[in-house]
C-alpha cells in the first residue's frame, strides 16, 4: 500500500489553457489578501477554464488538495450543502444538517473549494461560504459567477476577454485570440496554418469576435465548412441586424455579451432546421445524456428516432456539444451552459418547454421503473452506473414534479418511491429523504403510490440510522396499508419496525419482526427487500447474542436466494455478518475470506460503512493471527472512509468496543511508534489502491494454526 491517497479531485483539462499569465498571477495574489476569491464576467469568456487552472496549480500547495463542485445544473440553494458534500469524499450518514456536517468536515482540512457557475445561487453561496470559511480556517473558496457574491470576504476578478489584433495588424506580434483562433482551427481543419494571406481575415474574425474564447471555439468549428473571409462576412450581417431579428426574444436571454449572442445565434443560422430543433429540446437535460436518452426525450415525426444519432454528432462537430466516451454503449453528450440557455430560449418561443419538460420526467421515470425492477438481479453494477451517471437528470426531473404539480398528479411521489434502490443502494439517501419528505407532504392522499414513497423514505432514514423517523414511517405506511389492503407495504412497515429496532440494539424484537415478516411466506424462496432486511437482521442479531449457528443458518439462507437471483449488493453484506461471525468463533481465516469477500463488492458499489466494516473485521482478523502491522494499516485505511461517513462503526456500540479492542491489541503488538507509523501508512494510502492491495493480497505471515 504504497500509493499516497487521493487530495482533490478536478476535471480533466482537456486542451492546453492559451494566455490567462496575468489573471492567474492576480487570482493567486488575492487569494493572499482573502481566502474568498470571485471570477466574475459574462459567459462565455472563460471563467470555469480560468478556475480550473488555478485550481490545478494550487493544488500540490494544499494538504487537502481542491475538490470542484459543479452548480449549474443544481437548480435550489437548498441542495447546496448536499452538493458540496457530493463532490468530497464525504457520505455522511446521519441526521444532523449538511452544513453542520460539512463545517464539521473541512474543520482541521487545508483545501480549496471551487464553486463553479454561481449566478443562480449567489445569495444561498454567499450564506454558505461564509459559514464553512467561519468554520474551516484553513480553506479557501473559488468561485466563478456572472455576479459576484457581495459580502466582505470576497476579492472580485472579472475576467476580460483575451486580447485581440490591432486593426492594422502587420503580424508583428500574436495575441492571445489569435493564438486560440489559430489553434482551434488547426484541430478543426486538417493542414491550417496561418499564412500572409489568410492572416487578415483572421484578424478581422478575432476582433469581430471581441476575443471571446467560447465564440472563438464556435467560430473555428464552422472553419470546415466555409473559409475565413466567407464566416467573417456572415458575421458582420449578423451584427448588422442584432436586436432585430434575433431569434431568441431578448427578456428570455441572459446578459450576453453582444460578440457571444451573435456567435451563437450566427450557429444557430448555420444548422439545419432539424439541429435546430434538436438543439432545443436537449436543452432540458441538466447533465449529460446518451443517444437513447435523446431519442426518448427528443424524437417524434418532426424528428424522426432515426435521425437523432447523425444529429448529435453535427452538434457536437460544430462545437454545440461535447462528448465523452462512456461505460455503456456509445458517448455521452454534454451541452454548455451558454449553449443550454440559448437553447432553453428557443424552446420557449417554440411553446414546446412544458411537453419537452414532461417527456424528459417521464423518461427518467420509466428508467426509474426499470431500476427498481431489476435492481435486485445479475445487472446491478450496470445499474449502479447507470443511475449515478444520469443524478443531475433524475435531479432535474424530481424538481421538475415538485414544482409543477397537477390535480391528480402523483408523479413526485411515485418517482422519489420508484427510486428506492437508489437512495438505498448509491449512496443518496440524505437528498432521498429530502425530496419524498417534500412530496410527502405535498400528497397527503392515501394510495399505494404514497405507501411505496412512504416506505422509500422509511428505507432512507435507516442509512441515515434515524431511528425514530424509520419507526414513524413505519407507523405511518403500516396504517395506510391496513387501510388500503396493501400486503406489499404492510411487509415494508414491518420492516422498518424492525430495521428501527436494530438501530435501537433491540435484538430480541429484531428477532420477533423478522420472524413474523419470514413466515408470511412472502419472503422464502424470492429475492424482496423485506425477505433480505429480516435476514440481515437476524444474523446481526445472533451475532450479538453469541448465537453464532444460528446466524451462519440464516446466513447461508440468504446466500442461496440472492445466487439465484445474481444479486450482489444483500450477498455482500450477507458476507460482512458471516465474516463477523467467523471472528466471534475464533475461525480468523474464514473471516478473512468472507470479510474480502464483503469488501470487493461494497467497494464497489460506495458503500461506504459496509466498506469500513469490512476493513475493521479484516483488522480484527489480522491482528488475531499475529499480524499487528497489517491491522494497523487496514484501521488507518479505514479511518480514511469513517470519516467521510460522520459515525464511526455506524454507531453501534459493539462495533465500536470491537474496533476499540483490535487497535489495542494491535497497539500491544507493535509498540505505540511502530503503530502509530503503520497506522498512518494506511492512513496516507489511497483507498482504492489500498483496498485493491488487501482484495489481493492473500496474507501469508498468519500464526501456524490460526
């Protein structure tokens, strides 16, 4: 375990940043006057690229490093503390408000923060900013927004845009937007090169463009088609009817600068009416999206489904989308901010918003249905995957619910219950509970719709080891249920009595629970949610009580359904509780295996507690058999994830005596330097190579015997 852990996480710079010395220089001398620093400007000129390179550059100075925390598409400041939490290593598991869990956080950490494309949120970022860098005195906050934030901490850059020609340009000398103009349309144009001939249009289109880079990077795209003197010329009619005839009413647009609105409108001309049309409708995508996904949202008989694909690919050819390769089949897409908004413009003045904006809820729901439907099966990496990759969409749809609802429409509930799997099995269950608490209290008609939302949200307060909300859900969906004759919710409130139970360390109604909900006969030979809680439950309640047969039994029980099902994610924790068991009866190679076993699988799936409760038996294991060094290393590896989880070993208060008990030990083996230097190695390991080198690793100085 050798490799130093991860401090920061930024995007890839996907091409080389050209000029920005002076701003860099600036941003780094006002970060010695504040640690609040604004990029402000209009869009367009290069505020989020600017960050990114500064970030970059400041990152090896920080202990922490810098984590970016992209806001666009984030559409309440309510969600900004879950948003900030999202992108650092941070899964909290408990009620206590995000911003006292943050604050908690980044107390003793020394890191930048980069709060990318703010001007929807500058009075919610304002108000957090200040509470986190009252909280954390050893970060710093970069933020890039069309408006600063107005408060005293703050230092303004407003970035300008690159330096163009001088009219009478001799090529005496190259500016920055010659330099990007000249480099975008090498990558556009097979052969370019700037010449004595072509070097006075060039000139012409730089200053036209006012040395804006996003309008620059449009403009290169279009090179391929039409020569520099033929773009530069449609430009100025462009700019000769500005405020005319522009297609997008101006009370719909954000204040673009005029160089930029007349690019990207001069682009629009340029497409077909069907990238046209297809440009619009995309814009309801918050984040990024595949081919399937746009033909669901976009196509129809003006937009045949067939056409779709050649369609991206003319707007991500002419710059108007970006594209990345994926983990399924085929790219995803990607549109930029300034890009989005135009589009979102000329949607409205199609009078298509509402109809593009409900196809795409009604797209995430049905995938929500073929998730929740499958996630119990042989496919749940993919669907892990999937429904990660597509949150800021599933984000943007439950929003859309919330905020436009119906008479009769029980759409918010039946999406936040649908995606039970989700909140329960991706790590969401914080931003879970949110929205179906809303929509709870939004639909207060009993239904079976409002049973699953109950039960969902139910399922999200035990992550969050809430025991007190789970029992009242429970409550509240088991009286609906009677109510309705809802047999299938019934068992759901079961269970959370008897997950509420667990959290209370109440192992003989834990036991009860479990037995009423597996003699239903429901919950035997099926792979359910209630049938795999019961057993997960009685195996740790067995174990508890030393009744150690006993939960190998209904260990073993639950090991033969989930293989029948492929599933992975209940088998995995299954084997956590069986790795427990084996330590309890002194069989340490056992547990070691049943322990690496939980580990590959919750890994990766990010479970994190499951993650840090596989390490510490793996700990225990080691220690057990002789091996003091390796467990002082795995209880550091560990430390790394019960911190981003706010709970140690859950709070459980025999997990905690367990991992008190194996770092003694381990403290008695070595020696409290030798430790504390072992602990710390694994402490400074990055997790995933430190995890993938205890999945390997097969130990072999274990005691003779053990």
């Amino acid at each position: 375990m050798s490799v130093q852990r991860q401090t920061g996480r930024l995007p890839a710079e996907a091409s080389e940043l050209i000029g920005r010395h002076v701003e860099l220089d600036r941003t780094r001398r006002l970060f010695e006057e504040s640690r609040l620093v604004t990029l402000t400007g209009v869009g367009g000129v290069g505020k989020t690229r600017l960050a990114l390179r500064a970030a970059t550059e400041a990152q090896p100075r920080l202990r922490d490093g810098a984590w970016w925390v992209e806001l666009s598409t984030l559409q309440r400041g309510t969600l900004l503390p879950h948003a900030i939490a999202e992108a650092l290593p941070l899964v909290d598991r408990t009620s206590s408000p995000m911003i006292e869990v943050l604050a908690e956080y980044l107390a003793d950490r020394e890191l930048l923060l980069v709060l990318d494309t703010c001007e929807h949120l500058t009075g919610t970022c304002a108000v957090i900013a200040q509470a986190l860098l009252a909280a954390a005195p050893g970060l710093r906050i970069l933020v890039t927004s069309r408006s600063p934030l107005r408060i005293i901490e703050e230092r303004v850059l407003t970035v300008a845009p690159l330096p163009v020609p001088e009219a009478d340009d001799r090529g005496t000398g190259e500016t920055d937007a010659m330099a990007l103009l000249a480099r975008r349309t090498t990558e556009a144009v097979a052969g370019f090169t700037v010449t004595a001939t072509n070097r006075p249009d060039l000139v012409r289109l730089c200053r036209r463009l006012d040395g804006l880079p996003l309008a620059i990077e449009l403009a290169a795209a279009r090179l391929s088609e039409l020569s520099v003197a033929d773009l530069t010329e449609r430009l100025a009619d462009r700019f000769a009817v500005l405020g005319q005839t522009d297609e997008v009413a101006h009370d719909a647009e954000p204040p673009w600068h005029q160089a930029l609105r007349t690019a990207i409108g001069w682009s629009h001309q340029l497409c077909t009416p069907a990238e046209r049309l297809l440009w619009a409708r995309l814009s309801v995508f918050a984040g990024s999206f595949d081919a399937d996904a746009a033909r669901r949202v976009c196509a129809d008989t003006e937009l045949p489904a067939e056409r779709i694909p050649a369609l991206l690919d003319a707007l991500a050819h002419a710059s108007l989308l970006t594209s990345a390769p994926s983990l399924g089949d085929g790219p995803r897409f990607r549109m930029l901010d300034t890009i989005r908004e135009y589009g979102a413009g000329w949607l409205r003045r199609l009078g298509e918003e509402d109809r593009a904006r409900r196809r795409h809820r009604d797209f995430y729901l049905a995938l929500a249905r073929a998730g929740s439907a499958a996630w119990l099966g042989p496919d749940q990496y993919a669907w892990y995957d999937r429904m990660t990759g597509d949150y800021d969409n599933i984000r943007a749809a439950l929003e859309f619910c919330l905020t436009t609802p119906a008479p009769g429409d029980h759409t918010a509930l039946e999406l936040g219950g649908t995606l039970w799997f989700f909140w329960l099995g991706c790590e969401f269950a914080r931003e879970g509970r949110l929205y179906l608490d809303q929509a709870l209290a939004a639909d207060t008609e009993p239904s079976r719709i409002r049973n699953r939302a109950l039960w969902a949200c139910g399922l999200a307060s035990v992550i969050l080891c809430d025991a007190d909300a789970t029992a009242a859900r429970s409550a509240e969906c088991a009286v609906d249920a009677e109510r309705l004759g809802d047999t299938d919710a019934a068992d759901f409130a079961l269970a959370l009595a008897m997950c509420a139970a667990t959290l209370r360390s109440d192992p003989g109604q834990v036991e009860r629970l479990a037995e009423r909900l597996l003699g239903t006969g429901r919950h035997g030979s099926e792979l359910t949610v209630p049938g795999f809680w019961a057993r997960l439950a009685s195996i740790r309640a067995y174990v508890a009580q030393g009744r150690i047969e006993e939960a190998i039994a209904h260990e073993e029980k639950l090991r033969a359904v989930c293989d029948r099902h492929g599933e992975r994610l209940a088998r995995a924790l299954g084997h956590l509780l069986r790795a427990q068991a084996e330590l309890a009866r002194g069989r340490y190679e056992a547990a070691q295996v049943y322990g690496r076993l939980a580990l590959e699988v919750t890994h990766r799936l990010q479970d994190n507690a499951a993650v840090g409760l596989s390490l510490d038996v793996l700990a225990a294991a080691a220690v057990a058999t002789g091996q003091g060094e390796r467990a002082a290393r795995l209880l550091g590896l560990g430390q790394q994830v019960w911190e981003t989880i706010g709970r140690a070993q859950a709070g459980v208060a025999e997990l905690v005596a367990a991992h008190q008990a194996c770092e003694q030990q381990a403290r008695d083996a070595l020696g409290d330097d030798a430790y504390e230097a072992a602990f710390r190695a694994g402490y400074d390991t990055d997790l995933d190579a430190g995890i993938t080198y205890t999945l390997s690793k097969v130990p072999s100085d274990a005691r003779p015997g053990s």
